[in-house]
C-alpha cells in the first residue's frame, strides 16, 4: 500500500492535537475503536464491542443520596486500586500533587505493607509550572517512598527526537515529553506505575467544565456590551502561558471564543487548536478537506448520552479525548521505556459509577471534583482541599521562544514548506511572527506545526 496522507486526518489533528479513532493519518488505514474487536474468519473481517460505556448507569448510585453516594464511590475506587496493585514486580506511583494523583496514592498507602514509591516531576527554572512543593507535601502526609526528577529546557530538547519521532502519527500533546522522562526514571526501580488519569474526566476536573457554568452567566450580559466592551477589551490583553495574569488573560480569551454559542458549538470551540478558518488558511495547497468533521465527532458524543450538560461534556472526553490523547500519551510515553502504567480510575466499575453521579454533585458553586475531594478529604493534605485545577501545563511558549527556538527554524523553514505542499507557507509565517513579535501567544498551534514535520520527516519523506 502506497503511503498517502488521509487530509480529513490532517483535519483533525489540527484540530485536536491527535487524530480520534477510527481515523489515521494515513489513507485505506483505519483503527480500532476503544472496547473493539477484530476478528477474521473464513475470509471475512467483522469488528464487535465488548464494552461501551454509552447509557451505562449503576441505577442504586443514581437514587442514592449524597453521604451514601461517596460511601460507594469510596468502596469501588478503593477495590479498583487494591486489584492494580496486584503484580509480581514493584508498583509505584506517579505523583503530580494534583488531587487524583494524590487519592490513588492515599489509597495505596492503605493497602501497601512498606511505604509507596512515588515519583513527580517538575520544571527547574520555570517555577509557574512545578508541582513538586505539592507533591512533596503529599508524599509527607503519606510517608512514601519519594523521588522527584527536576527538568530543564536542556532535558527536554534531548528528548524530542526519541518521543516525537516514536509516534506512528502526529500528536502534539507536549506533555509528552515530560510523561517520556519520568517513565524513564520511574523504569529504573519499578516495573509498574499507577496515575491518577481518568480523574478529571469522571468528575469534571477541568477548567473548561467550570466554564459551562460561567456561559450561562455570561450570556446574560447585553449583547452590546459583550460585543462593544468585553470582548474588544479581552481581545487587547497580552495572552501567553509565561506568567500568572497573562495566562489569566489567555483563559478569558479561550472562554470568549465559546461563551456566546450554543452548547455543543461553544463545547467544540474550547476543543479546538486550530479554528476552521484558521485551518482553512493552513490547508489552502489542500482543497477538500472536511472542515467541520472534528466538530461533528464532538456533536454527535455531547447527542448519545441522555443527561445533564456536565456529564454530556465528561462522556464526549471519555470518549473522546481521553483515549485519542491522554492515555495514548501515557501509555506510549511509558512503554518506550518498559514501563507499565495502570489507571483505577478507569476502571469499568469506577466509570459506571461516576455516570450514574448527577453533573451537580461532580461541579458546585464553581469548583470541579467536589464529589471526589468530599469523599477522599481524608486522604488529601489540607494544602489540596480547595487548590484549583493547574494539570500538567508545559511551558511550551517559553521552551520556543529559547532552547527549542531551533525547531520552528528548522521545521518551519518557507522552502520547506512550499516543497512538501502541504501547509501554506505564508500563513505559517504569519503564526510565527506573531509569536516570536509578541503580538499574540500561539505556541501550541506552532507546536503543533512543529510535532508534525517531525513526524512528516520521518514516516513520509523518509525511510520507514
């Protein structure tokens, strides 16, 4: 089979940073979709689903009240993570000092007869973006088994190659990188790892689900005002990743985009990397690409689920995002390096469980996790109680505008770009001045750029 790239692919991973199942990168190739099989037989080829978490309930937690709904939740996550913890090598744990990090580990600690070994890393000379002071608190209230490996720009740079070119697609989750790093530390004294992934996406952990609840307030405003004042105020602010307020203002931008639209556009909108016109300018030497297939695929999850606008928002992740990114960065991330990372949260019980939770009780008064943190307060440092959602951020725009300024040269180059005739060059260029003129902070779409013509490189201009 000729190797040939799928341009509605192409769409999609500009789109989201990762290209969703069934889609590949390339053309005639499709994939599995998550709780597929694929069986041949007798010539013929037939795919089935042994498990989709689609209308799934557990009915008795659906009625149940609050107090009796954290006694279950307690029960079924606690069990999930005694049955990971099953192995005949060491089990550690990732430990970013977020709160689902921080419960898994408090929950091992319960079952584990000698201390847990945990592992964090951090960001040496970006203090923004480190998360050790919180993990080391929760490694203290603990008494784990504590390593933390401290990164520089120097250490991310030498890893790109490895971790770029490693991915048989584009993908452009940056976190990438460091998840590759600490699976390589973590590797040389355990075999198996548990995370704390799934977590946000059960119980409403990310800014963006707080912002469903702000749009109805907002929308609320004249429209005048909005289009007149507010916005034309947030649109002169300097956004970027590189500081508290201008990351502030970058928040507000990305909530403005999709605040004055209905559910499921405003929903696809603060999903998206690059905007439709923004893909259009890109894909201009490529006619024909679906511009609106990504925002399809988001639709038509936020439409299979019967229920609340919150847990609509969480299925169409867990369905989505989820397995094209997070745990395909994870899990790719680790396995270079020979190590296994498990996920309780992820658990079919677990799942089930927290879509039979109303979206009321997973988000309240502003605040994400608020069944979770409810139940597992015990197991928390106080520090943690009321922290807000930080993820693990990569100062992606920092790392460009210094010790990986090289790769836009380098990947970006306009003669490079006018002989593989895939992106147009000028509007590139534009993307880059911006950047580089501080006129604007699109560092992850230039990341983006950048992570596929690492790939590009390799998989269809080289030899593979």
């Amino acid at each position: 089979m000729e190797k040939r790239i799928d341009w509605q692919a192409l769409g999609l991973y500009l789109t989201f940073n990762y290209i969703p199942a069934p889609w590949s990168i390339f053309q005639g190739i499709r994939k599995l979709l998550p709780g597929q099989t694929l069986c041949f037989r007798g010539g013929s080829v037939r795919t089935d689903e042994y498990w989709n978490l689609g209308g799934k309930r557990d009915s008795a937690c659906g009625e149940a009240g609050l107090e009796e709904q954290k006694a279950l939740l307690f029960e079924t996550l606690d069990a999930a993570v005694q049955g990971h913890m099953v192995a005949d090598v060491p089990v550690g744990a990732f430990l970013s000092g977020g709160i689902d990090s921080s419960i898994i580990v408090g929950l091992m600690a319960r079952h584990s007869p000698r201390p847990v070994q945990t592992y964090t890393v951090g960001f040496a000379d970006m203090p923004l973006f480190d998360e050790r002071p919180y993990a080391r608190e929760v490694a203290r209230f603990h008494g784990t088994e504590h390593r933390e490996f401290a990164l520089t720009a120097r250490d991310v740079l030498e890893a790109v190659p490895a971790v770029l070119e490693s991915f048989d697609e584009p993908f452009a989750d940056s976190s990438a990188l460091p998840t590759y790093i600490v699976s390589r530390e973590t590797a040389r004294s355990v075999k198996v790892a548990l995370s704390g992934d799934g977590g946000d996406e059960l119980f409403a952990g990310y800014r963006m689900y707080t912002g469903e609840r702000w749009a109805s307030l907002y929308r609320l405003v004249p429209g005048v005002l909005r289009r007149c004042l507010i916005e034309p105020l947030a649109a002169a602010l300097p956004d970027s990743r590189e500081t508290l307020l201008t990351d502030y203002a970058r928040r507000v931008k990305k909530f403005l985009r999709g605040a004055g639209q209905p559910f499921e556009r405003r929903f696809c909108a603060w999903n998206e990397i690059f905007d439709r016109a923004a893909r259009e300018e890109l894909l201009r030497p490529c006619p024909g690409v679906c511009a609106d297939l990504g925002e399809a695929i988001l639709q038509e999850r936020l439409r299979e689920r019967d229920d609340d606008a919150v847990n609509r928002m969480l299925y169409a992740d867990v369905k989505e995002s989820l397995p094209g990114d997070m745990l395909k960065k994870v899990d790719h991330a680790s396995m270079l390096n020979s190590l296994e990372v498990r996920v309780p949260f992820l658990d079919h019980r677990v799942c089930e469980l927290a879509f039979s939770i109303s979206g009321g009780r997973k988000l309240r008064n502003g605040r994400g996790k608020f069944i979770l943190v409810e139940t597992f307060k015990e197991l928390l440092p106080p520090m943690l109680h009321n922290r807000p959602k930080w993820g693990f951020e990569m100062p992606v725009s920092a790392w460009l505008r210094n010790e990986l300024g090289g790769l836009i040269d380098e990947t970006l180059e306009a003669g490079r770009l006018r002989r593989q005739g895939i992106f147009d060059a000028r509007a590139v260029a534009r993307l880059v001045e911006d950047f580089r003129g501080r006129r604007r902070d699109p560092s992850w779409q230039i990341w983006n750029l950048v992570a596929f013509q690492v790939w590009h490189e390799k998989y269809m201009a080289g030899s593979v």
